[in-house]
C-alpha cells in the first residue's frame, strides 16, 4: 500500500477542485469521480478518473480540465487515465455534494439497497423546492441519462432528481 | 488484453453500437418528448459500452466506421427495423433484459469484462425498467396498443433464440442465462396481459447468424448511413 505523499495531497486538492462541466455547482471531488494522483517523477503526474455513466461524454472535458488546472499549478506533464474499476456509484457523491445538488434545485440520490438495481420508486423523493416527500415520477430520463425528472404534487413544480446508479 | 477476449468483446460491442444506433434513429420521431430524451440516454449508454469494448478489439472508429457487413458480430435482434415504438418496445425489452443477465454473469466472475460489466449492469437496469414498464403501458392498455405490443413481441420472437448461442470467450453459464430470461420476460408478458409468443425463437436458416457475421436485409442499409459521413471525409473531426 502507497500512502499518498503531501505533494499528492496537494495536486488531488487542485484536480479535486475542478467543477463538474455539466453540474458546475459540484466539483470532481464532490461529485466522487476522482481516484487517484500518482506523482512519478519532477513535474510528471498521472489521474486516475472514473467515469459516471459509460457513455458519459463530460469524461473528455473533465481530463482537459484537470490537465490545464494541474498545468496551471506547474505540473508540465499530465496524463489522465479512465478506470472503470470499481465502478462509481451515486453513493460516491459527497455529503457536502449533495447539500449542493439540493440547494441548486436538484433531488439528492438516495442511499442505494445494497442488493442492487435500482432503488424502488416506493421510497420516497424529497422536492427540492419546499421540502415535501409528496412527489411522483415524470420520466426515468431526463435532460442527462444521471437524472430523473419529477413533479412535486405539494407545489406543482416539476424538478430534475439524481438518480441513483 | 489477451487475444482470446478479441470475439467476446467484438460481439458483445456490436450489439452495443448497433442498437446504439437504431435507438438514435428516434430522434425526432419518438411519440413524446420524454420519450425522445429517454431513448437518447439509453443510445448514449450503449455508445459507451460500445465503445469501451471494440476499444479492447482496436481502433474503436476503424471498428466502427470501415468494417464490411460480413465482419460485424452483433446480434440479428439489434439490427431489426425499429418499426413503431411498440415494437422498438419489444426489442428493449428482449435485449435489455438479456444483457442484464449477461453482464450480472460477468461482473460476479473475475474474467477480464468483468469491471465493464459491473459498471454497465447497474445502467441496463434502468433500461430494462423503462422496457417493462412500457410494456406494461402498451400491453394492458387500449385495443389498439395492445394488439400492437403483442404484435412487436411476435414479430421479434424468431430473433430471441440466438441470444443463447455460447460465444467464444464469454464465460457465463448460458443455459441459466435463458431459462432467466424466459422467466423473466414471461412474467412481464403476462403482467402486460400479453401472450408470450410460441413460435421457434430462431429459423433454421437463421440460428445464430449475426454472431457469426451474417445479418438481415435491413442491417447493410443501415451500416450504409451508419458509416457514410466517415467515409466520406476519412478522418473528420468536430
Ligand atoms: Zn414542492
């Protein structure tokens, strides 16, 4: 086991602090795709990312991202690495991640069952507008394929909801 | 990667960028909006399954973009016309719920796919719910859509027995595979209020075709205006 050395620390820090291209309010570390900073050697590092969803195409311009902000900070040599393994799951967003998510009008993901699939619909989602768990399921799929969109019965107001994964 | 991974992951990534494709063929013409969205995301995950795996084979556009007809190994079930949407139903619902079974095989082994297969299982999930639950919708619905989803099941019914062909490299225990799937989709059927259909689940000329490189008619149509733009200006970039 390689224990993370304080330049490492320090280099996870400023890729963690990237936001999210497609929920900027969150940023990669928060949103729990970040695996890994491996420093090899002066000024060459190496990230291990995960991506949400297999085919999610903000995967790209996350590792531009990392790169420029680990360029900035004067690492000339950046390489970003996908790893699939273990796969992310919702239950990786943070605690503070979901606080934001909430506040930015989106639904939190629920804790998954640990069986698998996905979570019954009969537990319940709670509107990000007023608070009420009295909400009913508009489409599995919304404008991403992470989100669910929702309709709070209490305020009529529709919402997007992270669905959990 | 070993090369013995190379059929495994060419036939399980065509089944995933075919129907990829055929579920992009909605866009614009899907009944509702949600839908439009929903089949989207569910092309999109399948893009990215496709991609991962024929990236294992080599060079994910090549693959993709210049392989002849006869080279592609994907099922004859994912190529079939899209037709109306209870039939593109039907098609979900045999396939979504196929490789669900197949990808919780691998991601319970520790074979080479098995990283990609627990990642993509979790998403077919959603897949295969969206597919029940709009058979259920069309099945237990009006006249109309009834007879329309029992329609799209029959239709595709011949194609299903080819899902349970051993694949070389592909370790999993097919023979549980298909008496889940039947179990399974039997059971939907029957919430749906439809008949599962009796026929024989593939044609003599047709058993296990399309793993083997031969495809319908309406598959070599389809690669045409798949890979036309790629064609046509080799190595275009947006
Ligand atoms: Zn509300």
């Amino acid at each position: 086991m390689v224990t993370e050395t304080l330049l490492e620390a320090e280099l996870r820090r400023v890729a963690g602090s990237v936001p999210d291209p497609e929920l900027p309010v969150l940023t990669l570390e928060e949103l729990g795709v970040l695996r890994a900073v491996h420093v090899f050697g002066p000024g060459r590092v190496e990230v291990e990312l995960t991506p949400t969803y297999t085919g999610c195409p903000a995967i790209e311009v996350m590792s531009t991202d990392i790169e420029r902000a680990l360029h900035e900070h004067g690492i000339p040599e950046v390489s970003v690495r996908t790893v699939l393994s273990p796969a992310w799951s919702t239950d990786d967003i943070s605690a503070e991640g979901r606080r934001k998510l909430a506040e930015f009008g989106i639904a939190p993901p629920r804790p998954q069952p640990t069986d698998g699939g996905p979570v019954p619909l009969t537990l319940s989602v709670r509107c990000p507008h007023c608070g009420s768990t009295d909400t009913e399921l508009l489409s599995r799929f919304s404008s991403t394929a992470c989100k669910a969109l929702r309709r709070c019965v209490s305020c009529r107001e529709p919402f997007d909801h992270f669905k959990e994964l | 990667m070993t090369a013995a991974l190379a059929p495994a992951a060419l036939a399980l990534g065509d089944d995933a960028l075919v129907l990829s494709h055929r579920l992009g063929e909605w866009a614009g013409h899907a009944p509702v909006l949600e839908e439009e969205v929903a089949l989207a995301n569910i092309a999109l995950d399948l893009l990215g399954q496709a991609r991962i795996l024929l990236s294992l084979v080599g060079d994910e556009d090549e693959l993709a973009y210049l392989r002849e007809e006869r080279a592609f190994r994907n099922l004859q079930l994912v190529e079939q016309p899209n037709g109306d949407f209870a039939q593109t139903i039907a098609r979900q619902l045999y396939f979504s719920t196929y490789q669900g079974l197949l990808y919780g095989q691998l991601a319970a082994g520790d074979g080479e796919l098995a990283p990609l297969a627990a990642k993509a299982v979790k998403e077919v999930a959603y897949h295969q719910d969206h597919a029940e639950h709009w058979t259920l919708r069309l099945g237990d619905g009006t006249a109309e859509s009834h007879e329309r989803m029992q329609r799209g099941c029959d239709t595709l019914w011949r194609f299903t027995g080819e899902m349970f062909q051993p694949v070389e490299g592909v370790d999993v225990d097919w023979q549980k595979l298909e008496a889940g799937w039947r179990e399974s989709v039997g059971a939907v059927l029957e919430r749906a209020t439809l008949t599962v259909p009796e026929g024989p689940q593939s044609g003599a000329w047709s058993a296990g075709a399309g793993r083997q490189g031969l495809h319908t008619e309406p598959f070599g149509r389809m690669i045409a205006e798949m890979q036309h733009l790629h064609r046509s200006h080799p190595g275009a970039t947006w």
